[in-house]
C-alpha cells in the first residue's frame, strides 16, 4: 500500500503527523506540493508528480489545504482531483467536498436544505443591499470572506455608520458581502472532528472575545460531545460529502446552529487536548475505505 498527501506545505504539523502514522504503520507514501504536478489528456501517464503515476501508483490520495494561488491555479488542481477521482483513486476528501465547503455560502444553503440549523446569513454584491440586510438581521452581523478560514478577515459590526463604510469598501474591492447575524456564545464554540460517520474528538475553544479560532489565541479544552452535537456534526459532514472534516457549531440562546465546515481541516489544538491519535484515526479510516 502506499499513500499520497498533497499539500502546500509538505512540513507542516498535520501533514508531518500524517507521515509519521503512516510510517508507524509501515505504509509507504509520498508527500507533495502542487508546482510538480502534471496532468496530461490523450497520452499516459493521466496525473504524476516526481516520476510517481499518481493514477497507478498509490493508493489512495490525501488532500491538505489547496492555499492561495490564482484562479487558474486553483481550477486545475481541483480538476486534476476530479480527474484521478473519475478514474476510480480514492480522494479524501473528495473533490466536490471541498468545493461545496470551501465556499461559505454554498454550504450554508446546503445544510439549510438538509434541515440542519444554520444563522440567518445575507450575501449580496451590492452595499446599499448590505446595509438593508444590516437592519434586517438585528444591527449586529459578523462580515466573513465568502472564502476563508481560521477567522482571518471576520469582522463584527453593530454600528450602522461603520457598517455602510466597511460595506462600500468591500464592494469598491468587487468583494462579496456575506453577513451573518451575531449569535451569543458567550466567547465559545465547539469543533467536531468528524471521520466517516462518527466524531472521534471534539473540543470547546473559549475565547476572551467572540472569535473563538484557536489560531487566534482561544484555548481549547476537551468536550465529551453530547449525542444531540455528534448527530448534528455526522449529518452536516455527509451533506456537504466529506469523510475527514471539522464542523463549527454554536451553542445560542435558541439551540446549536452549524457556522461552518472544513474540509481541509488542521487538528493541533484538537490532539493537545484528546488522547486518540487523530492522524492514526484518518490513516485507519483511509486503510478501510481502500478497495483491494
């Protein structure tokens, strides 16, 4: 058997975990970036990186963060995915997972459909619509990138001046407003990693502010997630497809409502906290989805 792991970053501390499990477990692998990728019509090799038929000769194939690049960039290493998908490779997490995760609003609508519970969320391009929206959701929204993560670029606005500003800059920039109302939590959420069709670890990230990213300095402590969250978690991760994911839930004065999904997701802060070995969980899960 032998896997690979795509990744911007080939050093970093989820891919090095990964590696690590892997070779605990005597699995050969290759990690890469995506600069060395080629991807050929009409003549074989189909996909190879560094001599390695990506087609032929690995097992299955681990996505870490595509990253930042232009949009050419990032359509043909998504639809490199979607090529060695349709040609039978395992990818996790699969390539319109991550699509469907990685834009904001995209997944929103889908769990809203799938009669999960989500905040009262507005996109609009246009800023005079924004500050409609404003009003509508209370005066209080949190303004997320509709791409994005770890918090980066999250701005909570309850000022009606501040917000027809911030809202006419972003549409000069030709940004998309997404609005979400602002949710009491008091300066916590709950992360739960989802692998298959279960939670293997879940964790509270408290916070002395409303941003609750442990990238931003919150502290996560373990939670033996109720089953009410870990059902929640389960249905939010196979609507939107993935098998290996963290989903953002919210405890609020009306109940928990799912703010995001990850389909890429980093689990540091997670492992300080729990003693399963989450690298070894995904390794074991990829080990028993591989068709031999």
């Amino acid at each position: 058997m032998k896997l690979g792991i795509m990744t911007r970053d080939q050093n970093g501390w989820c891919s090095t975990q990964l590696r690590k499990s892997m070779e605990k477990q005597n699995i050969s692998h290759i990690c890469f970036g995506y600069r060395p990728i080629i991807g050929r019509v009409n003549y074989s090799p189909e996909a190879s990186v560094n001599q390695t038929n990506l087609f032929t000769d690995i097992d299955a194939l681990i996505t870490r963060p595509i990253g930042r690049g232009s949009l050419e960039e990032i359509l043909f290493r998504m639809n490199l995915l979607h090529r060695l998908e349709r040609l039978g490779l395992l990818v996790i997490n699969p390539p319109l997972a991550i699509e469907r995760s990685v834009d904001k609003y995209n997944s929103l609508t889908l769990f809203h459909e799938n009669g999960l519970p989500v905040p009262r969320t507005a996109v609009t391009e246009s800023h005079d619509e924004a500050l409609e929206c404003f009003h509508e959701l209370g005066g209080d929204v949190v303004v997320k990138p509709l791409f994005g993560s770890r918090g980066v670029g999250a701005t909570r606005i309850n000022d009606p001046d501040i917000a027809a500003r911030v809202f006419r800059t972003i549409s000069f920039h030709h940004g998309v407003l997404y609005l979400q109302q602002f949710i009491p939590h008091g300066g916590s959420d709950i992360r739960a990693f989802v692998i298959g069709d279960r939670v293997i670890a879940a964790m509270k990230r408290i916070s002395e502010n409303w941003k609750t990213n442990v990238s931003l300095g919150a502290k996560p402590v373990f939670l033996d997630i109720p089953e009410e969250l870990e059902n929640l978690a389960v249905k939010a991760a196979k609507v939107i497809g993935c098998k290996v994911t963290g989903v953002d839930i919210i405890e609020g004065p009306d109940g928990p409502v799912i703010i995001e999904i990850n389909s890429q997701p980093g689990w540091k802060g997670l492992q300080s906290v729990t003693k399963i070995n989450i690298a070894d969980e995904i390794i074991n899960y990829i080990r028993s989805e591989i068709k031999v």
